[in-house]
C-alpha cells in the first residue's frame, strides 16, 4: 500500500513541477504575442492606408508560425506572422505574411493576391493569379507620424509659420535697403509707373525661366567646358532668378506700404526712417491674408479659401515684382517717362530770352564793325594818304 501510495505522490509532483516550470514560458510567450500583434497592427493600419495595398488583412487574421495548406486542402484567405506559409493545396482568396515568405509550391495554387511583407514570394512551379508583392521597410516610423493639429494648437502652428516668413523677409528687406537701397527703388519705381506691364512682363518670364534654363544647357553641352560648368549655371541661374523675384516682391512690399506712410523727402533720417516703415508695414499688408488663414485653422473650409487667397495675392505681388525687376535689368535702369510739359531742346540750350539773344547778336556785330581794319588808299606814288 505505501508503494503505490509513493508512486501517485511522485508523479504528483512531478506533474506539478512541470506545470509550475512551464507557466512562466507560456506566460512569456503570451506576452510576446501580443506586442507583436500590436505591432503587425500598426504595420498593417500604415499599410493599409495606401489604396493598392488597402485589401491587406487585419491583425485578427494572422497566425503566427509556419502554417502548410495541404495538397487538396481548399482554405480561404490565409495569413502568417513570424513563420513561411506553404502552399501545396489552393488558397481561395489573397495570401500573406509578416516576417516571413510565401512559398507556393507545385500544384500549389493562390486565386487572389500574394503579399510578403519584410519576406518574398517563391514559385516553386506554383501559381499566382492576383498580384506578387514583396513588402520591405520599416513602417513603425510611419506610424509615429502626429496626426493633423485641431483647434488652437493649429492656429499655433500656422500663425507661427506666418510670422517667421515675416522675420525672414523683414531681414532680407533690411539689407537690401542698406546695401541696395537705390536698386530697389527703381523697381519699385517700375512698378508704380505700370504695374500692368510688370505683371504681363512677369507671366511671361516665368513661362519662360525653364526653357531659358534647357536652352542654356544645351548651349553649355557644345564645349567640353561648358559640360564641366553646367551644374554650376545652373545653380547660378535658379539663385539669379529667385534673387530677381525676392528683389521684385520687397520693392511691391514698399510701394504697398508707401500708399500709407509715403515718401520720404527731407532729411537723410527721414529718408531711410519712412523707408523702413513701409517695408515693414508693406509685408504687413501682403502677408495679412496668411495671418487671416491660419486664424481660420480650426476652420477646414474657412482656411482653404484664405489660403486660396493668400497665394493668389502673394503670386500677382511676386509676378508684377518680377517683371519691374527685369525691365530695370535689376534695378540698374530706370524707366523713362515722358513729360509733355518739357520742350525739345538740346543739349547746349540756354533759356535766355530771344531779346537777349537779339541783343547780344547787335553788340557782337558792331564790335565786329569796329574792330575791322580799315581798308588804307595809296597814292600814285606809294605814299598812303
């Protein structure tokens, strides 16, 4: 009786021991199944934004592990996660798998799409009757991505974004009206005289900047040192015309800001004070639509037609800034304007009265008189009389 007795307790607890050793692997595996199954999840939710890849299956429909579809074997849509699916029998529908392959085999059959995400698909004399793709990269990143900002923090964002392009272009106006004062008001210049002709004078440059570019290219490509300076003018053309546009637009800045706080025709102080004012309050005014704008973040509608606004406002300001900019060759050349008012004359003309002119005329001609030589007679002889 003790014997047997012994017997059940030992294999009591040998049972239990075993158990007891086995749960914290199953615990553990548990656990991992789960991260990883969130994981194939954020995988799949950034897969499955794009519309090819839209009919890939849910976390829900892995299973993880090799898995075999057995010759005659007619499963639905099957997939794997961390294991090779073989096909031998059919899959009705598509086939998957994360982190591993897809291998058909001969006599293997897949009616619907074939997807490998992180491994590849093989035929090995099977077939696919949908689409092959094999899914590499890594998407975590992608799921990490912060969704579109709501309410404050969008306005936050957007006013921000306004206000730096603000500081920046206040910054480069500033320089230029220290170093490049005179240029920019022969632009602005153009601009007030015929803003029209500036802005058609800037359509038709921006048509044209691409093919210029391609033209000077090829123009380049008939010398072996042209080749070698293409990169080169090109960077040098993009930097010419972006410094042409950025010139032409802080010259439309100040001639918006001089309607408000005019010109300055006094002292040199005042000179550069009111130049400053207007530049400043000039961006103010064009770049107030995309201030409005971002207001109106929290507004998906109200936003898009603000900002449909803001850029066609800021494009004609840039297109007519471009254009003055290139019909005074930079600023180097001022525009001619001709004024009725003024008599052709030239150069040498003097505006002194006819009267003066006629009298000046009679006192020459009598000093002429007088200062000639009298003609002397002579005698017969010789002797003068």
């Amino acid at each position: 009786m003790i014997t047997p007795l012994l017997r059940v307790v030992r294999s009591a607890a040998v049972v239990l021991a075993l158990v007891v050793s086995a749960s914290p692997g199953a615990a553990q595996n548990t656990a991992a199944n789960t991260t990883q199954r969130a994981e194939l999840a954020a995988v799949l939710t950034t897969l499955r934004r794009d519309a090819e890849t839209k009919a890939l299956p849910t976390a829900d429909a892995f299973t993880f592990g090799d898995r075999e579809v057995l010759p005659g074997a007619e499963p639905g849509p099957v997939a794997v996660a961390n294991g090779t699916l073989h096909v031998r029998g059919t899959v009705n529908g598509d086939a998957a798998s994360w982190h591993g392959n897809i291998v058909v085999h001969e006599g293997g059959r897949i009616t619907g799409n074939a997807w490998a995400i992180g491994g590849k698909v093989l035929l090995l004399g099977g077939t696919v009757e949908g689409d092959m793709r094999a899914l590499d990269g890594d998407f975590g990143p992608l799921e990490r991505v912060p969704a579109r900002l709501d309410g404050a923090a969008a306005v936050l964002h957007q006013g921000a974004l306004a206000f730096g392009w603000l500081v920046v272009l206040l910054a480069v106006g500033i320089g230029v009206l220290v170093f490049a004062s005179p240029n920019l008001d022969t632009v602005g210049d153009g601009i007030s005289r015929g803003f029209g002709r500036a802005f058609f004078a800037g359509l038709a440059a921006q048509f044209a900047l691409l093919p210029l570019m391609i033209l000077m290219i090829v123009a380049l490509c008939l010398t072996v040192l042209g080749i070698l300076l293409i990169p080169f003018a090109i960077v040098a053309y993009v930097l010419a015309a972006a410094g042409l546009v950025t010139l032409g637009y802080l010259a439309m800045a100040q001639v918006t800001g001089q309607a408000f706080v005019g010109v300055g025709t006094g002292a040199e102080i005042d000179r550069r004070t009111k130049a400053f004012k207007s530049m400043l309050l000039g961006l103010v005014v064009l770049l107030a639509p995309w201030f409005v704008a971002s207001a109106l973040a929290w507004s998906p509608k109200g936003e898009l037609v603000m900002h449909n606004l803001a850029v066609a406002i800021t494009w004609v300001a840039g297109t007519a800034g471009l254009g003055a900019a290139l019909m005074s060759r930079g600023g180097k050349k001022r525009p001619m304007r001709a004024d009725p008012n003024t008599a052709t004359s030239t150069g040498w003309a003097t505006p002194t009265p006819v009267a003066g002119v006629a009298g000046v005329a009679g006192v020459a001609g009598v000093a002429g008189v007088a200062g000639a030589r009298r003609p002397e007679s002579y005698t017969t002889g010789g002797t003068p009389q």
